[in-house]
C-alpha cells in the first residue's frame, strides 16, 4: 500500500499508482527542462556582459553556500537538557522549569534564537525563550513557572533553535529531540465529610455474614492454578476438556468496586468554563465540564472506597493521552520555521481502539495508579461503554460492585446491564449531567431510557452533589 493509500484511509489501486508515478516523472522531466533553459540563459547573459555577469553569479552562490555552511556549523555540537521540580503534581500546583544550551564546540554560536514549547493546558509565566550569541564551551539558560490549568498528560518540549548565518541570508531550524512530560492529577472531592464511620459506604453489599465464597452460589468454571483446593475440582467439566477445571462461586460480601468509566468521544460536546461546573476557578475555558466532572466522579468513589480497606478497579473506553505523542521522536534539522514547529507538534490521533484496564487492588499504591490513569484518560473513538461492557462480560470480576459512571444513558448501555443483573452483577449507575450557573435543568428529569429493576441510579450534577453519595448504598 502506498504512502497517499494509507493516508486516505483506502486499499491502494495499481493503476491509480501508475498515474501518480507517470505525473511525478512528467514534473520531473518539466523542472529539469526548465534547470536547462535557464542556464542557457545565464551563459547568454553572460557572454553578451562580458563575463562579468557570469563572475557576479559565481560570487552570489559561493556566499550562499558559505552562508549554509555558517548555519549547520553554528547548530552542530549544541547541547541541550531542560529539568523540571516535578513530573507528577496536583491540580492548581506551580511547576519549576529549567531549560539549559550548551555550545560545545571551539568556535562561537553566532546569532541563536531559541523557544521552548508548551503544550496548552499549562500556563507559562517567564521567558521560555530568547536571542543569544554563546562563546565557544559557553551556557546559557532560561526559567520559568507552569501553571497548571487542569489535569491530564502534558508534553514541554521540545526546544526549537533558529540559526542565521552573518549577513542573515540563511535561516535553519532545529528541533531538539528531547521533551519532558508532567501530570496533572485530578481532582477528588471528598465523600462523607460529618457522617459517622460506621455508615455503610455506597460499594459494599452484604450478602451473607461470611466473607468467604458462598458454596451455593455457583457462578461457572476457570482452569486449575497452583494452591486450588481438590474439592473444587469439576470432574465433569475436566473430562470433557482434558485440563483440569475448577468450580468457581460468588463471594458472600462484595469486595470493593469496579469503576466503568463512559469516555466515548460523541458523549462530550460542549466546551464551557470549568469553573461554571465546580471543579476550581483556576481552570481554563477550553476544558469539557462534563468530561472532567466524570473524571471527577470517579476519582472521589476511588478514593472513599479505598479509604475504606476495599479493592477497586478501572474500565474505560477511552484513550491513553501518552498514545498521541510518537514515541520515535527524533527531532531533526528544518529550512523553513513551519515545517519545524509542525513538527514539534506533530501527533497522532486517540481512537481509543483498546479499553483502558486497571486490575482490582487496594492501598495507597493503588490509588496513586488510578489517579495516574485517570489523569490521563481521554475520550476516544472506540466502542460505547454498552459494547464494552458486554464484551467484557465473561471477565468482569464478580467480587466487585460494577459502578458505572456516563454523562448519556442509552439502548445499548440499558441491554448491557440488564445482561449484567440476570448474570449475578451488583450495579451501580452514576449519571453525570453538567448543569452550571443558570441552568434550568430539573434533578428529576425522566430517564431517556429504562433501567434494570433494582439497579440504583444517582444523579451527579456539579462536584458538590458527590459529598451526598457516601450516606447511600445499592
């Protein structure tokens, strides 16, 4: 497949292919026949002046091609590194960068100018950039404070260092190949600020008074691992496989939760003030209050049921925001300041293809992974959380409360939990509808579609409306 095949998202055609490379002959064979005519025009010129237009000639292009030899030698031999306090901070938080040129050669950098990329987002306060002439083994420096305006994955980076030879006839653009990223943690509001410790948190289920696998409560089979007990060998089904196959029952109080997070990109449209959703006045106004209320969301259910000794887990259908960057970055050297700086910017596109998963776990540790993968959790083009869920089925934990968290309640997400109840699932729904300053949207609003009977559902407006889910259970 060739290379304009591939970028029209198409199945290359061979005569299609001929066509093109007939055409880039035929411009080849033209600019060549042009190259011909205009040196036989030059030496015309020249003979009819006397040679001294052919000299003339002769001299312009010696002091162009010293001019291109003065750029590449003043860009070669440049070191540069840039360092940042933190690579992890929490939302609102001030970032320390510091971004250092070395000219290690014996000969000067004449005439540098030089800028420092930041990805939005993040807003920089100092110089990132500036015009400097290094002596030979010199640096040079610069500082500067990034603010940061909300959570996700950010790249700073890379540098971009303009050349100009003396008389400022030639102008080259380097992109270093080194960037640094730094994550912005979300926020989490806290559940159950004045309730009693003893009140049941939202995930846990009790089913019966041992915390063991009910004997009665059969829910399938699954291969034999090291350490099973004998007993809970299914002969039968071990027969009919040829590997030894082991019964598989639901535990008799839930352990925890699993968090089903709808990051489907046709599901966040409206890009208002984060501030008018409650998430913190320092926010920009490019952000999605729903996305990030969402994000918010599921960060607080996270922590409070980790805070309670219990195990969570994370299944998104969005996209890792580390998967637009390239991860063959190699910089390289440009002629002209566009190429350069789209090349500095260059990425690829978040489909979201492959759900984002995080096993079931509990501790600190655990948190500080969810939040990671919360933080850079985007919406992507993939699969809607209804087909997600139900193609996960067969390996969903059964220990865990499935608390699904989505700004649009649909058909498909309807039919995956009613396959998820007549499974044996305890469910949760969480429905995040933004409703900022001024808005007229009533709490009760009739559901779109119909839920499962005993399927609880909770209704997240702004982040304020979080601290009351703590004093509920399913």
């Amino acid at each position: 497949m060739t290379p304009d095949a591939i970028a029209a998202g198409g199945v290359s055609n061979p005569q299609a292919d001929a066509l093109r490379a007939e055409i880039s002959s035929d411009q080849r064979r033209i600019h060549r026949a042009w190259l011909v005519v205009l040196l036989i025009v030059l030496l015309l010129v020249s003979i009819y002046s006397g040679g001294l237009f052919l000299y003339a000639v002769v001299v312009v292009g010696a002091v162009y091609l010293l001019a291109i030899v003065a750029t590449i030698l003043i860009q070669q031999d440049l070191l540069i590194w840039r360092h940042l306090s933190a690579e992890e901070v929490e939302l609102g938080a001030r970032v320390k960068a510091r971004v250092v040129l070395q000219n290690r050669k014996s000969l000067p950098a004449l005439w540098l100018f030089w800028q420092d990329r930041v990805d939005s987002g993040l807003d920089p306060e100092g110089e990132r950039g500036g015009f400097r002439t290094l002596e030979p083994e010199a640096k040079d420096h610069l500082s500067y404070t990034l603010h940061t305006l909300r959570r996700g994955l950010f790249r700073i980076g890379p540098l971009v260092v303009e050349a100009s030879d003396p008389l400022g006839l030639i102008r080259r653009y380097r992109v270093d190949d080194r960037a640094s990223f730094l994550t912005v943690l979300p926020r989490a509001v806290p559940l159950g600020q004045g309730w009693p410790l003893g009140h049941k948190p939202i995930h846990q289920v009790p089913r019966r008074r041992s915390l063991f696998e009910d004997p009665t409560r059969f829910s399938g089979i699954r291969d034999y691992r090291p350490g099973d007990s004998l007993r809970r060998v299914h002969w039968r089904a071990t027969a009919r496989t040829g590997d030894l196959q082991v019964k598989v029952f639901e535990p008799s109080v839930l352990d925890g939760a699993l968090l089903a997070v709808d990051m489907y990109r046709g599901h966040y449209r409206r890009k208002l003030k984060a501030s008018d959703a409650g998430l913190g006045d320092s926010l920009d106004a490019g952000i999605d209050p729903t996305e990030e209320l969402v994000i918010t969301t599921a960060a607080s259910i996270g922590k409070y049921v980790l805070d309670g000794g219990q195990a969570v887990g994370l299944l998104a259908n969005g996209a890792d925001a580390a998967e637009r960057f390239p991860a063959d970055w190699q910089g390289g050297s440009f002629r002209r300041l566009a190429d350069a700086l789209e090349n500095a910017a260059s990425g690829r596109r978040l489909v979201g293809a492959r759900p984002m998963e995080l096993e079931s776990a509990k501790g600190p540790r655990q948190w500080h992974r969810l939040r990671l993968a919360l933080a850079r959790l985007t919406p992507g083009d993939g699969v809607g959380l209804g087909e997600l869920l139900s193609m996960e089925l067969p390996r969903l934990p059964r220990s865990l409360v499935l608390m699904v968290i989505t700004p649009q309640l649909d058909r498909p997400l309807a039919s995956a939990l009613a396959a998820l109840k007549r499974s044996g699932f305890e469910l949760g729904v969480i429905w995040v509808r933004y409703r900022g300053q001024g808005d007229e949207t009533e709490r009760g609003a009739p559901l779109p579609v119909p839920l499962p009977q005993n399927v609880p559902l909770y209704r997240i407006h702004q982040a304020s409306d979080l601290e009351t889910l703590a004093n509920q259970r399913l």
